[in-house]
C-alpha cells in the first residue's frame, strides 16, 4: 500500500499570454520508506509538482485534474478534497517539505525556539515541554547543539546549520512523507555532502518516505531508490535508480546524464543537450522533446508518446525511439552514462 | 567527544573567522558598540547642536532682540542703558559684557539646570514653567492622534494587502491617497466652516483651550472627559493626516511580507493563519514603519503650531505664535528648544523599540542572548 499515490495530476499556471501547463498528466506511487528521486532541468515542473503536493502553490496555480491519495496508516485520502482546515493540518504532519530557500525559511525576527514551538503549537502539541524535549532529540539528530540553536535567532546560523535545523522542524510532527526540494542547491559543496549524509542517516532511523527534487544527478543517485525524469511537466522516464543510470531509455535522461562533469574524466566529455525547453503555453505538436533530440523522426511528431514498458515492467519511458537509444547506448561502450558520475 | 561532527565543525570555523572582528569591538568596549547606547548618545548630541543653533539663532534675529529690549526699557521706564542691559541680560539669561564663548558656557550651564531664562512678557515667570504648562497637551494631542491613526492605518493597510484588488482594498487605498494628500490646515479650516460654522454641529467657541475653565484637574472621569472634548477637534485633525500614510505604507510592506520565502515555508509549517497573519506577516511588515513613525512624530509637532491655531488649543504652537506676536524672544527660544528635544525624544524611543522588534539590527541585551 503506498503512503501516496499521485494520479493523472495536472497543474497550469495562468498568465496573461495564457495557461501553462506546468505539470501534465503525472502518476506516480510513493512507498512506505522509500525515496523517490525526481530530475529534470529547472522549469520542467519539478517544483510545481513538489509544492502542489500539499497543495502550497501560488494564487495563479490551478490543479486541472489528477488526485493525491495520501494513507497515514489509518486510512486514506484525497489531498486535493481537504477542506481548508484539514489541509492545514496534513500539512507537515503527514506531508513535511523542507525547501530550497533554507536561509530564508524562518521568519527573521523570532528565535529558533519560538518557531519550534509555533509549528508543535499548531498541530495540538499544547504542552511546551513535550516540544522542547522532541526539538532537541532532533537537533541532537542533525548534530547541532540545541542550546545555541534554539536561543538564536535565524541570521545567527550559518546556511548549512539553517538548513539542519529545518530539517530537524520538518521531522518534528513524524511526518509519513517529507519532500525536499533541492535541499542542498544553495550550500557549498562540503555542507552538501554533510546534509547528503545527514538525510541518509536520518532516513534509516526513522523510516520516513522521501521525495527528492533534484536537478543534481550524482545526489539524486546517491539517495534515491526510484527515480523520475521530468521534461516540460510530464514524467518522460521511471525507472529503478540502477536502471537509469545504467540503462536510461529516454534520450533527455541520456542527456541529463550526459550534462554531468565526471572527476576523472576529460575536459570534452561533457555534453550539454542543445535547445531550450519548450514554451508550456505552446506546446509543439508531437513528443515535446523533439527539437532538441538527436534520436527523432518523423513519427515522433504524430503525438506526445505515452509512458510505455521497457526492458523490464518497471522501468517505463515515454519514446518510442527507447530501442534505437538502448542500441546506440549499448553499441557506444559498456556503461557510457554511469561511468560518468563513478 | 572525541569526533568532531560536521556541525562542531561549522560551528568552530565560524567561532574562528568571527573572532578577530569581535575582539577589535571588545576593545573599543562592549558598552559602546550597543545599539542603545549609541542610540542615546545620538539624541544627546543631537540635543546639545540643536541648543547651540538656539544659542547662535537669538544674535541673528532680526533687530537684535536683547538690544530692543533694553532700547524698549530705557524708553519706557527712563532706565540708564546700563540698568536696561542688565535687566534684559537678566531676561535672556545672557551676561552680554562677557566674552561670546563665555557667554555660550553659561547659556549651556543654564540649559543643564533647565534655566531656559524669564519671559518678556509675565516678569518673574520662567520661560521653562511657562512650556511645561502648555507642552503636555501638545504632546497629547499630537501623541494620540498619531498612535490611533497608526494602529488603525496598519490594520486596514494589512487587511487591505490580504484582500488585494477587492472592493475593500480599493476603497481603502483610494480613501488613504486622497486624505494623506490634503494638508492638515485645511482639513481644519474645513471643519470649523462647515461643521462649526455653517451646520453647527461642533460648539468650536466651547472647544477652546486645553480644558473648560474652572474644571479641577485630576483623575476624574469629568476632568479627562473634558480634556478629550477639548482635545477631540486637533487629535481628529492628526489623525486623519496621517491615516492615509500609515494604510498605504502597512499595504505595500505587507504586501512584500507576503511574498516571503518563510511565509510560504510558515503555511507548509501548517500554522493558523491568526498566527502567521500577526507573528510572520505583521510584525514583519510594522518594521519599515517605526521609523517612519519617529518622522512623522517631529514633523506632526511643527505643524501643530497652525492646527492649534485655528482651534484655539491651548498648546505649545498656540503660545509659540503668540510670543512671536509679541516678540518674547526667551519663549520662543525656549519654545523651539524644548519641542526639538521632545522630538528627539520620540525618535531614541523609536530607535530602541526598532532594535527590540528586528533583532537583526543588534540586541540591546547583548550578543549571545537570554
């Protein structure tokens, strides 16, 4: 039984010029315990889908159609049919979300404390000691040390020790799902790989289903157990992690992959995709990737592929050009795209 | 412990690059680098400039006022000049044989005392008696319309900016823009023609002064009822002044606040919106504001002087221009002195309640805390 499951959900965003169409028709299940990475380039809809999870979009966003079935072991629902009372509730205590902007995440102007216990105090944790003793077993957890976190106020904390501490918030309530998105973009590279370890950690401990925004390949595969490819709002490619990496069947993914620079690698080997994405208010005829696709014909512009079964039933791509990228990728060398992010 | 985590870390690589900084700052003195220190010491140098301009402003005046005076006595009381210069010395509090810095040391030793010298006009009456007994219901007027308008102005300007482009927020911003472009005097004017004079609505002959002669002051429900009756025309005047600004100041900062990156994370937070509305929009949103207060507060005090005027109020302004009619100068010197200060006043007020509300700015407790 998965904790969520998505189906069919559409997001479009008015504007003057008019609907975009930001997130199209995606399906997917989330595992009890399980993370679940999603890649894309920035404007494929990785953060409007994040974020109408729990239904936190801006004012010009409408959800067109779709369902997000949550089960908290209880029983299940529907988030988009909560009333605006309940939805206030699912929100961090079923559904926690810890965001890109961390540094800017807490109101400047009250300690960290305060803030602990606004977010306890709103979801019934009436008595104060009963917060203060779960913040600081969680800021023990994110290895920070609660009396200086919880007196200071946000501008006191370096970006990496912000970043811990919402993570720690976000667990406060035993949330069943936490969504992160880009949780590491706006850190330096040794924060990064602390919250990396941190987040794998804590995932272990407490056992909490994780969805994972990403445009970071290298992080998404570190973590991630199953992932999605997104490509102008629609998923293009899911796959196990392993299967993806090694064996990805849709040329964007192969192209994602390709975009990553390697250690060892040589300066030329790293491959940009061509283009840009599409305008998602005039989407092209066809697969939407097409411009940009070194694999295309003519066919492709007959109709946006749908999600079809590759190599194994649970590794599915939306091309149908997979066996031509599966030849030209075997043929190439052994494992050409994952041996870019060894 | 004996592995350092990657949080000790931080935490000792930022404790390393903040050190140096810090001990430079120790140095100078942990007290002077407080911002409520540094906020007092501004107002008492502001204080001191501003009573050496006064000092400077009675020798430039026009005819030399200490020199009318004793050309006024000697023609008047058939004074010798040198009898008439004492007197008016004596009047200005000034020894005018002395060299000009001593008599500027003397000026200011007088001022520490608060000796701000005898008026003109009554003889044997301080100047400083004379201010302390018109000032409080200047300040009060003034004081009370500025803080109702704010309160008022911040909550329509808040639930202006949450109710965006509807018909209430419309109203609201277009009634603000119109009523904070109307002068003050004019809005006074008006309400003495129309509804004193021509409807009669308001008994503006009765509403004179500060209070109902023969009233006995105290804490009683008729004294303080018949201050406001008298205070209610001026304080109505502020008010609508400054209205406008605050609403259309509270709208747009509330809606910056709004926009907010920890506003977003707040609603994810799954906190009420009474709490979000006050705690991470409101109180985020007031700040820009405080200082627009403290300047609002000394500009409001110099224009009270026209809107006592035509209320006849028994205020500082009203007594200020009737000194200047009647040339004493040691009043109007005093007058003048004592409003700055009280402005200043209001704005070490405003700077130390700003720091307490953005502990960005510094905390007046320290740096570590609680």
């Amino acid at each position: 039984m998965p904790v969520l499951s998505v189906r069919d959900l559409s997001i479009e965003y008015r504007t003057r010029r008019g609907p975009v169409q930001a997130v199209r028709d995606v399906t997917f299940d989330l595992e009890q315990g399980e993370t679940l990475a999603v890649i894309g380039e920035s404007g494929s809809g990785k953060t409007t889908l994040a974020v109408g999870l729990i239904r936190l979009s801006p004012r010009s966003a409408r959800v067109t159609k779709g369902e997000i079935r949550y089960d908290d072991g209880k029983r299940a629902f529907d988030v988009l049919s909560l009333d605006a009372e309940r939805l206030r509730r699912f929100r961090w205590a079923d559904c926690a979300m810890v965001f890109q902007a961390a540094l800017s995440a807490f109101n400047p102007v009250i300690t960290m404390w305060e803030q602990f216990l606004d977010t306890g105090r709103a979801h019934g944790m009436g008595d104060k000691h009963t917060v203060h003793d779960r913040t600081r077993e969680l800021l023990d957890l994110v290895h920070l040390d609660p009396k200086r976190v919880l007196t200071a106020y946000p501008h006191e904390l370096s970006g990496g020790m912000r970043q811990r501490v919402l993570i720690a918030m976000a667990l406060l309530l035993d949330p069943r799902v936490v969504i992160l998105d880009e949780p590491t973009t706006a850190l330096d590279i040794l924060t990064q790989r602390a919250i990396i370890d941190l987040l794998r950690e804590l995932r272990g401990r407490l056992g909490f289903a994780t969805i994972f925004i990403s445009h970071d390949l290298s992080i998404a595969a570190e973590l991630a157990d199953r992932m999605i490819t997104m490509y102008a709002g629609r998923i293009v490619e899911r796959a196990n992690v392993e299967d993806l990496f090694y064996r990805p069947r849709h040329p964007y993914s192969v192209g994602l992959m390709r975009a990553v620079p390697r250690v060892s690698g040589a300066l030329g080997s790293v491959v940009s995709i061509p283009g840009s994405p599409p305008d998602l208010i005039r989407l092209p005829r066809g697969c939407s990737y097409y411009p940009r696709c070194p694999f295309h014909v003519e066919q492709c512009l007959e109709q946006d592929p749908p999600l079809i079964p590759v190599d194994t039933p649970d590794h599915e791509a939306a091309c149908i050009r997979w066996e031509a990228v599966a030849a030209a990728l075997g043929s190439d060398a052994e494992a050409p795209v994952a041996e870019k992010l060894a | 412990m004996a592995t350092i985590t990657p949080a000790q870390g931080e935490l000792q690589i930022r404790t390393m690059q903040r050190s140096p900084l810090s001990r430079v700052r120790g140095n100078l003195g942990g007290m002077w680098g407080r911002p409520i220190t540094q906020a007092i010491l501004k107002a008492l140098l502001t204080i001191y400039v501003t009573s050496t301009i006064t000092f400077v402003l009675i020798r430039l005046m026009p005819g030399s006022p200490v020199e009318i005076k004793i050309d006024e006595l000697m023609n008047q009381s058939q004074m010798s000049y040198a009898d008439a210069a004492a007197m008016a010395s004596g009047l200005f509090d000034i020894n005018l044989n002395a060299p000009i810095h001593e008599q500027y040391f003397e000026y200011l030793g007088n001022l520490a005392h608060g000796d701000l010298g005898n008026s003109f006009l009554s003889r044997g009456t301080t100047v400083m008696s004379i201010i302390l007994s018109v000032l409080p219901w200047t300040l009060f007027a003034v004081g009370t319309g500025l803080l109702l308008s704010f309160f008022l102005g911040i909550a329509l300007g808040l639930v202006a900016a949450y109710r965006r482009n509807s018909f209430l927020d419309h109203a609201v911003s277009t009634g603000g823009s119109i009523i904070s472009s109307v002068p003050g005097y004019l809005i006074a004017l008006l309400i003495v023609l129309i509804f004193g004079i021509q409807l009669r609505w308001i008994p503006i002959t009765q509403m004179r002064g500060a209070f109902t002669s023969g009233i006995t002051p105290g804490f009683t429900p008729e004294f303080i009822g018949d201050i406001l009756f008298h205070a209610s025309l001026p304080i109505t005047v502020f008010f609508l002044t400054h209205i406008g600004l605050w609403i259309l100041s509270m709208r747009s900062a509330t809606l910056a606040a709004l926009e907010e990156d920890h506003v977003t994370v707040a609603r994810a937070r799954g906190l009420t919106d009474g709490r979000i509305t006050t705690a991470y929009v409101g109180r985020n949103a007031v700040l820009p504001l405080v200082s627009q207060f403290a300047i609002a507060a000394g500009a409001v005090v110099g224009g009270a002087v026209i809107i006592e005027q035509i209320f006849v109020y028994q205020g500082v302004g009203l007594r200020l221009v009737a000194s200047v009619n009647q040339r004493d100068y040691p009043l109007m010197q005093g007058i003048i002195l004592m409003t700055t200060v009280c402005v200043i006043i209001a704005n070490l007020i405003a700077d130390l309640l700003y720091s307490r509300l953005d502990p960005r700015i510094g905390r007046a407790g320290g740096a570590t805390g609680k």
